[in-house]
C-alpha cells in the first residue's frame, strides 16, 4: 500500500529539536560561576522577564548577577511562537468577576503595555529581529465560533481592549488564507523571533556589565538581609533575589500550589517556494491565532517557512518539566497544516520542538514577593503572552524594587487561586484538557466539510 508524503509526516513529524526552534547555543557561553560573588540584586533565569530585569537594574545603576541554569533563552523565551500581542486572545471572563471591572481594565492596560515596552526596547537597544509590526488576528476556521469571538471582543472592548471585527470579505481583501473566515484584528503588535530577541536582551545585558553565569543551576537559597543562592560550586549573595523561572517555579519550592507547568509543541515546516507562498496571498503576514479551546497559532517567518504553535497541551505528573518530544502533539499539528493550508499539503516539516509555560488557574500573571524581608521577588503565569509581558514585567519589577511600585504591578496584585494536590491535579487537568480537544476536534471536523 502506498502512502502520501502527508501520511509520513504525520507518522514521522521532523527532527526534534531539545533547544527550539529559534537559536542556537550562544557562540560565548558564559561561565560557570565558580566561588563566591556578591551583587545588589540576583537574578535567576535569563528568559525575557530575568534579563529584562536585569538590564531595567542596571540603568538604575545596580550590580546584577544573573543564574542560568542552561544558556540564556533556553525555556520558553527561546522556544515560544514570537507573537508580540497585547490583550488580543486574553480570556477576559476568567478573571472579570474574580478581580473586578476596574481592576481588569488595569490588566488589560498591563497586556497592551507590553507591546509598546517591547517595541520601545527593540528601538533602544539596537535589537534586530524580525519584527513584522502587523498586528495579530484572532481568526476563526468555523461559522459555530464567531459566537465567542464576538464575545470576547465586545467584553474586551468594556475593558479597553482594542480591536475590529474582520467579516469574510475584509479577511479575503487582506489575503488572509481562506481557510480563515473571519477574525478580530488587534492593529498593534505582530511576530519577531523569539530566539533573535532573547539574544539581544544578553547581549545588551553583558553590554550594560551585568553578570551572567550560564550552566549555573540555583540549588538553593537562604532568607534573610542577605540572601545566598547555593550553586554547585559556589554562591551569589545579595540584599534582593527575583526568581524569573516561570514554569520552571515550582520546581525551586515556591509557587507548587499557583502555578501549573504546561508543554507547548511547535513544528515549522521546510522553506516555502516562491510559488508556494503565492498561493498562501498574506501579503501582510499577520500572526494568526484561532479561538479553539486550545487554540492553533499559525504563522510565516522571515526565512519563509510556517511555524504551527500549541493545538494540544500536555501536563506532566508533579509538575516536572522533562525536556522531550511530544509526538502525539506533532501529529495534531501537521494535521492541522493540512487543514489550514491545502495547497501546501506534501510540504516537509524541518523541525519540531517544546517547551513549558505556566498557568495559573485564572490565567493571570503570578508576581508578588516573599520571605521575610519580603526581599525574595518573583514572576510566573505567563499563560503563553510572555513575549510581552514578561518583558515589561522586567521593568515593573526593577521600579519596585528601587521602592517605586508601578501602578501597573499593582494591579496584578490578586489572590491566585490555589491549585489541587497530586493526583488529583494530574486526573483534573488532563480530564480538562480532554474534554477542550475534544470540543475543539469536533469543530475541526466541520470544518473540514466546508470546502
């Protein structure tokens, strides 16, 4: 029997890749620190949020150490899909009642704020990557959406969301894939490479004399004045801690009970021909997320190849973060190419890879501090828009530890829902996460009889 190159792509989704998509290893890896060092403040996780962090201190004129357990922009920074969005995509209804109207509206500025942090930041530090300030399109593949997406947008809107409602023709007349039936337009932001940004923010940080040790796992840490993080082969001291280790949190004993680790899976697809490409139209290569449950990302990079994010989460018992390839995930994704994007059926995928974000049970960012000097800072539950907000978070949290709190910060200040003990989180979230792809899969196959 013979198969299709479609059917052995599927059954052999590409290359997995245990550092992304986007980057390579750093061509000057930083050392290993060794001994004992002091500083104003240490940073662990050289991600958007901890470099960010770090480069916001620096100008203040604060000695930052930074702890990177592998090299910088080795978690979700490096491995994400490179949307710069702003509130477009937030669930805005998980946390309305919860936190109130004039509180979420504050939210909603912080989303959108991190979109104009980001473009000022890449301005200011020179940073090239890839940014196609396009906007994001919240797109849907099935009449029986436009429902919640209407929602959604209105209630986003109540909250000072910004965004337009694109009808069918506005979508073709934009030469948005057909595929694609209508969508809600956020005019601000677009796509750039994750891995490219990352870069620059360590090189701009090394630039600014902050001191990033790489391979440097934090073991632990002392409370108190001073705080001392534990290496292997040695220790950084410091007035200040801020643990920007987002999904990796709970995994250093702090935030076990508000913050949920969740796998992520990516694929990109060969180059495209020039003949492929103009059989896509796109001419303004939006970013293109769906509102399934579980929603699909689709997207065009600047070497010309399709990058497909997300489409089936996966949780891992104890909330452990196992660097491996999720080829169930894979096989949905591909799948999903072929729905999305007939006229490129047959295209060979170079590359598949993970990664984990965090989420908390509202789908708000996690950030506060702890310990007994209150000195011990952190940032979690980026809920997959980190590209923005972890940067800006960056910021926030360099002001309040300066003694400035940002309104802004105040504003994520919120009792977190706290998560279930295992098993139960395990049977729970997995239990939810079936019932949403099945949803999800269930509109997919409508939409495969509309052609």
């Amino acid at each position: 029997m013979s198969v299709t190159r479609s059917e052995e792509r599927k059954a052999v989704p590409g290359p997995f890749r245990s550092l992304g998509g986007w980057m390579e290893r750093p061509e000057d890896p930083q050392p290993e620190l060794e001994g004992d060092v002091s500083a104003d403040v240490v940073v662990v996780g050289a991600g958007f949020a901890g470099l960010s962090t770090a480069l916001e201190l620096a100008a203040l004129g604060a000695k930052v150490v930074v702890l990177e357990r592998e090299c910088a922009g080795f978690g979700a920074s490096g491995r994400n899909a490179g949307y710069l969005a702003g509130s477009l995509g937030i669930e805005f209804e998980m946390f309305l009642k919860r936190v109130g109207h004039a509180k979420a509206k504050n939210i909603v500025s912080f989303y959108d704020e991190g979109v104009a942090y980001v473009e000022r930041r890449l301005r200011e530090l020179g940073i090239d990557c890839d940014y196609n300030a396009s906007g994001v399109i919240r797109a849907a593949v099935h009449p029986s959406q436009e429902k919640k997406l209407r929602e959604s947008m209105q209630l986003g809107l109540e909250l000072g969301s910004s965004a337009s409602f694109l009808d069918s023709a506005e979508m073709r007349a934009r030469g948005i894939p057909p595929a694609f039936l209508f969508g809600c337009l956020q005019r601000h932001g677009g796509t750039l490479d994750p891995g490219k940004y990352v870069m620059g923010l360590r090189r701009a940080a090394l630039q600014a004399g902050v001191k990033i040790y790489e391979n440097t796992p934090l073991l632990s840490y002392s409370e108190g004045p001073i705080i001392q993080c534990r290496t292997a082969r040695g220790t950084a001291s410091a007035p200040n801690l801020v643990l920007a280790t987002n999904a990796y949190t709970p995994q250093l004993g702090l935030l076990r009970d508000k913050v949920v680790p969740l796998r992520v899976s990516a694929i990109e697809t060969q180059p495209l021909s020039a003949a492929q490409l103009a059989s896509l139209g796109w001419p303004g290569r939006e970013g293109l997320v769906t509102p399934h449950w579980t929603m699909e990302s689709h997207r065009l990079t600047a070497r010309n190849t399709l990058v497909v994010t997300t489409k089936r989460l996966a949780y891992v018992y104890g909330s452990q973060t196992p660097n491996v390839p999720d080829n169930v995930a894979y096989r949905e994704l591909a799948t999903a190419l072929d729905d999305r994007f007939p006229t490129l059926r047959g295209l060979g995928i170079q590359s598949c890879w993970s990664g984990y974000i965090s989420l908390a049970y509202d789908a708000l960012p996690v950030v506060g501090a702890t310990g007994a000097q209150g000195n011990i800072f952190y940032t979690a539950g980026c809920s997959g828009h980190g590209v923005g907000s972890q940067s800006l978070m960056g910021h926030l949290l360099a002001e309040r530890i300066g003694g400035i709190e940002h309104p802004l910060l105040a504003a994520l200040r919120h009792k977190t829902p706290s998560t279930l003990p295992e098993p139960l989180q395990w049977c729970a979230v997995n239990l939810a996460m079936g019932l949403l792809n099945t949803i999800d899969e269930r509109v997919n196959r409508r939409s495969r009889t509309l052609g």
